[in-house]
C-alpha cells in the first residue's frame, strides 16, 4: 500500500502557490484494510476515505469506464491492482494529472510539469470527451492560470459540443463552474474559451458581450454580465444556471434600474426614490451599495453620487414619527413625500 499526492496540490507546488488542500490516491489497498487502519469512509461513488488525524481524502486508485451519456454516465473500478498511472490517465489536464511520491520524487508520465512551464492546458487521452464539465472546467483553468487551450484540446472541446455530449450538462455543475470561473483573477478567458470552443452560444445565448471589466463580489460580477441584457433575458439565463437568490436579485436589479442609474445625474426625485425602493435600501442598504459598485464597473464613467446623497437624505426621514401621527391609510403616502422633498433638497 503507497500513498501520493495527486492532482491540484501537486501542481500548486510547482507554481510556487500556496497549497490548501492535499487529495492523496492510494494504491495497493482494499476498503477493508482502509477501514482497518483507522481511514473514515466518505465516498458514495467510489472508495474515498478521510485521515483519522488530519481529515485529508484518501481515494483508493481506480479506473473509469464511460457507460452512458453525460457526466454520471461511467462505471467505476477500484481495486488494489490499479496502478498509480491508471488512476492519472482518467484526469481531465496533464498539469493536474502529477502526483508525487512520500519520498518527495515527481510522477509525470503525461507531461505535465512541461505544460505547466509552457502554460498550455492539454488533455491527458481521449478519455477527456467522456465528461462535459472538463470543458468547463478548462474554461476555469484559463481564467485562473491564463494558460492557452492547446489545440488538439480546443478540436475535442468544440466536437463535444456539436455531437450532443456537452448538452447532457446539468445547471447544477454549469452553476458551479461558471461561479468559480467568474471569482478567478482573470474570468474574461474563461467566456473566450468557452466561446471558441461553441459552448458560450449553447449554453449562455444571452451574453452576445462579455467584455467586462470583472471585479468585486460574486454577485457584483454577475450583475456586470445581466447589465446590458432586458429582464426576460436575465431570469431565462438565472433559471437555466439555477443562480442563487442573492445573485439572481443583483441581477434583476441591475437591469430594472440601468437606465434610471444612467440618468441619476438629472433623474428626478420621484425616479430617485422609487430606485430606492425597487433596490430595497431602506431595509437593505448593502444590497444598494452592490447595485451601484455593479454599475460602476459596468458603466465606467457612471456618476451615482446623486443616487447615494439621495439615499442618505431619505434614509434620515423619521418614518416612525410619521406613522404615529398620519391616519392609517396615509401613512405610506407621507413618508414617500417626505422622502422625495428630502432627496429633491439634498440636490
């Protein structure tokens, strides 16, 4: 029984990144002799198994057999006469199939640590086209490393998504790429690739411009994506990724209030308010500031001190000691007239 390093840690390392999680594969090993030696069974659907003291995965090696369409579609095999390259060969890129040694030595029988010196994301065999989300998950890669997609890997990308197989992705696992991909330092190259290889058109038809200077929060980022689409286009687009709540609102506010944020500068008072009132600011003031660090990103340029004076100005507006004194059914009325006097004064 041996154990390595495998995969994200090993590759970390060599880059000089700080490594935070280590996945170990362990070969040579039943889940009976795991068990025996104090490992605590965690996998549904292969043999995977955490450290009695430092809780780290141990998986027992194993191969991959496609047996269906889609990403769930494989039978699994892991047995002790699977062998540590076995185990690599299932692995989407060649710089995340590595492994390496209690001893300290390099396992690299695919080439890895030269693509990583290279910066070229490649396949490691063939088996690469049997799971759709690798082509997400390379998409991901470029927006972290800013590698290029060696062009073997683009042709088998593009023909995964004109044979039907990309298709059998799930909004579940898209969500989860696409999220990740967007919080990377460079999210622009995640959309190239998907671009280049057809999949952004199949998979996010809405986003025709995804030029975005992205920054802040993942819901800020999201929001700089829905900025130029209309509100059908950004609820299909959230229904069909299944975006969280808190992304999906940012969204939708986004887009219902851009053109009164392109015209705060001149907009009215009543346009004003009712743009604090749509965006929940007054119970809600975090939601507003990420509305307005959105459109700023998204619109460069974008003057919103007015609607944040605006905000300030209503917000001090004693709506108690309106409704203990205004009858029952005036009592919304005079509060948003009080509310707009003290935005249209504020200026």
């Amino acid at each position: 029984m041996k154990a390595y390093v495998v995969g994200g840690a090993v590759r970390d390392e060599l880059l000089g990144l700080p490594v935070k999680d280590r996945d170990y594969v362990v070969v040579g090993a039943t889940p009976e002799e795991m068990a025996r030696l104090g490992y605590k069974p965690v996998g549904k659907d292969f043999p995977v198994f955490l450290h009695p003291r430092t809780h780290e995965e141990y998986a027992l090696a194993r191969t991959e057999r496609k047996s269906g369409r889609g990403y769930k579609g494989f039978t699994v095999r892991a047995a002790p006469d699977v062998s540590l390259e076995e185990d690599l060969r299932r692995r989407d890129l060649t710089i995340n199939a590595m492994a390496k040694a209690e001893d300290g030595m390099l396992i690299d029988p695919f080439g890895g640590e030269k693509d990583l010196r290279a910066g070229i994301l490649r396949h490691v065999s063939e088996a690469f086209t049997e799971d759709p989300v690798r082509i997400l998950r390379v998409a991901r890669f470029a927006a972290r490393f800013d590698f290029q997609v060696h062009e073997t890997t683009m042709n088998l990308m593009r023909n995964m998504v004109t044979s039907g197989e990309a298709d059998a992705l799930v909004p579940e696992r898209v969500w989860q790429e696409i999220a990740k991909g967007l919080c990377e330092p460079r999210p622009q190259r995640m959309f190239e690739v998907l671009e280049a290889c057809g999949l952004r058109a199949r998979l996010l038809p809405e986003l025709r411009n995804t030029t975005v200077n992205f920054r802040g929060s993942l819901p800020v980022r999201f929001a700089q994506l829905a900025w130029p689409l209309e509100e059908s286009e950004v609820t299909a687009l959230c229904d069909r990724l299944r975006a969280p709540n808190e992304v999906r609102e940012l969204a939708l506010v986004a887009c219902r209030n851009r053109e009164t944020l392109l015209a705060a500068p001149r907009a009215p008072a009543q346009a004003l308010l009712e743009l604090l009132k749509r965006a929940d600011a007054f119970r809600r003031p975090e939601r507003l500031a990420a509305l307005l660090e959105a459109a700023r990103l998204a619109a460069p340029g974008l003057d919103v001190a007015r609607v944040e004076r605006a905000l300030a100005a209503a917000a001090g507006v004693d709506a108690a000691a309106i409704a203990a004194t205004a009858p029952q059914g005036e009592i919304a009325k005079r509060i948003d007239d009080a509310r707009r006097e003290a935005i249209a004064s504020a200026g």
